[in-house]
C-alpha cells in the first residue's frame, strides 16, 4: 500500500482525486492521510467523496474512511478489466462542486478501459478554484486530442454555486495505441482573442454583455480584437453567471482564463479580471496557461516519450502533480524557469 500525506506541496484536493484515480489505473492500494488538512474546512468535501465513490464503481474498488470531513481513507482497487461490460455511469455530486473535476479524475481510467464510456456528472460548473466547463472543453480535451484520446464533452445545463444542479456529458473513446508525446514549446504571436460570456436568468441585467464589453475594452487597450459570444440561458436551477476568453497562438496552441459570478461580484471586474489573468500568460510567452500546467501532467506521465511546455509560473498544483506521477508511475519532471519536461512512461508497457 501507498501511502500519501495529503498535507504536502498544494495540501488541496487535488491530491485525493489523483492518488484515488493512479491507485484505480494502477491496482495499488493507497491509505490517504491528511486530506485536505490545509484548507478552511479541512477533509473531504462532498465532490471528494464522489470521486472515490466513481473509482469504486469503475475498477469495483473498496474504500473505508469515505465520508465528508475524513481526513483519512484507505482506497483498494478491483482487478484491472473486472467491470469493463458497463459502458453508461452517472455521477450525482448533489451539491455546487466541480464536475469537472471528477472528470479530469476519471478520464485516465476511462481512457484505458478499453471500451467506449458515455458518463453523466451532475453538480456544479462553474466556480472559483475548479476549471469552468468552458476550459475544459476548449483547452484541456483539444490537447488530449492530440495525444491520442478523442473525448466529447456536452453541457447539458449550467451549475453555480451555491445549489449546483448543473450536468455535462462525457463520451470517451479508448485508447487506440496508447497517449502520444506532445512538444509545444513555440508559441509564437497569438492569432486570436475569442470568448464565451454566459449568464443564466439575468437577461434584464445585461450581465453577459457587460462581462463581453468590460472584457473587450480591457483587450483593446492591449491592442488585442476579441470575438466574444453571449449567451442567454434560462434552462439552469438559479441565476449565475461565467466568462471564459481564450487565445489562439501558432501551432495548436490556445491558453485560457475564466471566472465565475458571485454575489457582489460586479460584471464589469469579471470582465476586466478574466481579460488581465489572459493577457498575463500570454505575456510571458507560455504555451499552456497557469491552469492545464498541472492538468495536463498525469496524461503527459502516461504518454510515451517526453512531453514538453513552456508554463506561466511554478505553482504548488504542478509540483503536486508532479510529485504523485512519480510515486505511482515512476515518471520524471524537470522543472527549469517556465520550462516543464514529463518523461512518459509509455502506459500500460
């Protein structure tokens, strides 16, 4: 068994969904100790607890400790293969925590089942500290594409905080020669600035066109044109709100930044923050922005070969990605200034 302080290097959650997920693609055991033991309220959260709960449901794992505000659990994975006639899954986080999340978490199991898998997640989609479905679905999964992996990714109805009730569709196709390498180390000038501004039931308050504008203005004075898309919806559970803008460089590369309403939180500094936190990471010339630098890790650790980017900045999120790919797969990161290296051990050879 494997053991994983969960108060090392970011102390988030991240490291529960990942240890549970490498333990589930591995089938070695692993006792989590310290969960979360950081943050303002410390152990598992209900989407922690999900996730665990979808690795059982995957590999028929076993798990003990599994409850909201465990700081301890203990994961023991089935036999690799043992539930692979099940080809639908749906996943109720019952509260406003990240979907997106839990799928980031099982796409590497699902990717090596073997098997095409359509998964439903229902929860939320948009909040601080997660990646919007936006992101994951127009930066993450094009990277993976060309890795290898072909994911679809649907919005079936947005979630906020605080209710959540949101769902996105999943379909992912196996693995047809293994995850390939990915080098994208030139990110030349950026082509184009898009984006998406979503509200949901505040049509009469124009909070889309106001994050667009604010946005657009921000952009402009950068000397960027932006191609932003309203839209209005009226099909989530509460009103809420979220902005994603992107920008398209040379090469397949596309870096993104995003941000969701809040009570109190003004459309036109959603605008202004979202439009600043891109034009930042362009700036520094990298080629994956400050949120798939660490998203991309455990994929970049399963392909074969060397996978290299330039990145933003260090942040604790990679060196935890970083640190659990070695200690489950044995693979290598090198680090050097915004220049990141993940020799990937060719998975499942």
């Amino acid at each position: 068994m494997i053991t994983i302080d969960g108060s090392l290097y970011s102390g988030s959650g991240s490291i529960v969904r990942q240890a549970v997920a490498f333990s589930a693609l591995t089938g070695q055991p692993v006792h989590l100790v310290n969960a979360r033991v950081k943050r303002e309220k410390p152990g598992l959260r209900r989407q922690h607890v999900r996730v665990v709960e979808a690795m059982c449901e995957l590999v028929n794992g076993k798990a003990r400790g599994v409850f909201e505000g465990s700081q301890e659990i203990d994961f023991y994975p089935g036999l690799p293969g043992l539930n692979e006639a099940k080809h639908q899954y749906c996943w109720d986080i019952e509260s406003a925590g990240s979907t997106t999340m839990l799928a980031l978490a099982v796409l590497p199991v699902l990717a090596f089942r073997g098997i095409p898998t359509i998964v439903e997640i229902r929860g939320g989609l948009f909040q601080d500290f997660a990646p919007s479905v936006f992101h994951l679905q127009h930066v993450v999964l094009p990277l993976l594409h060309n890795m290898g992996l072909e994911v679809t990714l649907h919005m079936n109805r947005p979630g906020y905080v605080p209710s959540g009730k949101g769902s996105l569709s999943l379909k992912v196709n196996p693995l047809k020669h293994g995850l390939q390498r990915i080098i994208l180390e030139e990110p030349g000038p950026v082509e184009k600035i898009w984006g998406i501004a979503l509200a949901s039931h505040l049509a009469e308050r124009q909070v889309s066109q106001r994050m667009a504008e604010a946005a657009t203005k921000q952009l402009t004075r950068a000397g960027y044109e932006a191609d932003i898309t309203i839209m209005e919806d009226t099909s989530a559970e509460q009103p809420g709100a979220a902005l994603a803008l992107f920008a398209d460089g040379e090469a397949g590369v596309r870096l993104g930044a995003d941000r969701a309403g809040a009570l109190g939180r003004r459309s036109e500094d959603i605008g202004r923050y979202v439009a600043r936190q891109l034009l930042d990471d362009c700036q520094t010339g990298a080629t994956l922005d400050r949120f798939t630098a660490d998203q991309i890790i455990p994929f970049a650790a399963l392909a074969k070969g060397m996978s290299r980017f330039l990145i933003p900045q260090m942040t604790d999120h990679v060196q935890t990605s970083a640190w659990l790919v070695h200690v489950f797969f044995g693979a290598e990161t090198k680090m050097d200034d915004h220049h990141l290296g993940i020799s990937g051990i060719g998975w499942p050879n």
